[in-house]
C-alpha cells in the first residue's frame, strides 16, 4: 500500500479540511482512495482465507464515505481525517463482530471483535462466557491474543492496545459477584484493537502481519459471534 501517499494527503485534509481547498485536490483524494481501496480487496482475500464468512464482502461493502456527517455534531469539518474499512459478514452496521483496518495519521489500527451490544445479547454473551468458560479463556488468554491485544483493562483508542472499550464499574445484575472472571462479565463491549506505526501499511507485507493479528483474535470473534447471530 502506499500509505505514505494516503497518510500525507490525510494531514493536509487535516490542516485544510474546507470544501474549496478539497475540490482544488480532488485528484490527490481520488488517489489516496484508491490506493487505500485497493489494498483493501488484498486484505479481504487473505482474511477469506482463514474466514470464509466475509468471501462475498466487497470493497464497497465494507468501506466508508469520507464526508462527515455534521448535522448533530458541533465540529463541522466537512471531511474525515482517515480511511477506515470494516469487514463484515452481515455488513458494516451489523451487531455480529468483523474486522476493522484503520489509517489516520499517528493514529493507525486494526481492531476486531464486537461493540454497541444491546443489553439483552450482552447478557447471553456473558452467561455463554460462564457455561463455557475453559473455551472462552483459551481465546482470550492465548499467548498470541495477549500479545496482540491484552487484557481487559482501562484502556481506549489512544492506548497501544486494548481488550474492551467500556466496562461497567462493579458485576452486572443477575450475575456472582464472586465469580473468578469477573472481569469479563464487566465487559459492555468484545472490541480488541492493536495500534500499529505508520510504516505498518507500506508494500505488501503488511498484509501478512495482518493475518497475524487477526487470527490470533478469531476465536474471540468465533465465540462472540456464534451467540449474536442468534439475534441477526
């Protein structure tokens, strides 16, 4: 990928993010979109290759506009400042967990795994995690899956990586306040992330690295998904 291309302009967007100055380089976007586009349909065909869920998942699938949406929101930058790519067997606003490849500059990640879960799947999420609880610490407690994301902890986007981007404060209702692991009961959210340079994304080789790190995250996303797609 040319990253170096697509980060460049993005810090421009940043420092220059008005309509005027965006149609003066509306080649610059075309090309910074289309080097980031293309690379995407590499990464959906190396992550088909252990996932074969997201096999039909197009590039138009799974990316993003990169006009803002600014009619409740007090920042009126009209443009984004990164390129983002969520792949989705059920699609991008789906509940079921997928993968996430994010390039911004200084802020560059990939993510998977399951966020926004309504009350009532969290709950079942969580009772599957109690029933099955030997299956569920071997995707969690993995060496690989530590390595890569951690345990659950204070932690958000800014952090290196992170298990969990919300937690409740003290045990969910209906559940031991006593029981072991806690601390995944806490969880409002399956949402594992791993920040990455921004030489990650140059040439090809990135994409194995990608491989990498999503599959060590797969078995959470497996178990995760296999109690939301109860509900989709």
């Amino acid at each position: 990928m040319d990253s170096k291309m697509i980060l460049d302009f993005l810090r421009e967007v940043m420092k220059n993010n008005n309509r005027p100055w965006f149609q003066e380089h509306k080649d610059e976007y075309m090309a910074a979109r289309k080097a980031f586009e293309t690379d995407i349909a590499k990464a959906i065909t190396r992550i088909t290759a252990f996932d074969s869920s997201v096999a039909h998942v197009t590039v138009k699938d799974c990316t993003y506009r990169f006009y803002r949406d600014t009619r409740f929101s007090p920042d009126k930058s009209p443009y984004k400042n990164h390129f983002g790519a969520y792949i989705n067997a059920h699609g991008k606003k789906a509940l079921r967990g997928g993968y996430y490849i994010h390039l911004e500059p200084d802020h560059c990640l990939l993510a998977v795994g399951n966020y926004w879960l309504p009350t009532n799947i969290l709950t079942s999420c969580r009772n599957e995690i109690m029933a099955n609880e030997e299956e569920w610490l071997r995707c969690v407690e993995s060496r690989d899956f530590l390595k890569y994301f951690g345990a659950p902890e204070d932690a958000d986007w800014e952090s290196p990586q992170g298990f969990g981007l919300e937690k409740l404060k003290t045990c969910p209702a209906g559940f031991p306040r006593d029981y072991p692991y806690l601390h995944y009961l806490r969880q409002k959210d399956y949402c594992a992330w791993h920040h990455v340079d921004e030489h990650f994304f140059e040439g090809e080789q990135w994409l194995d690295q990608m491989v990498k790190i999503f599959k060590a995250a797969k078995p959470m996303l497996d178990f995760m998904n296999s109690v939301i797609d109860d509900y989709e």
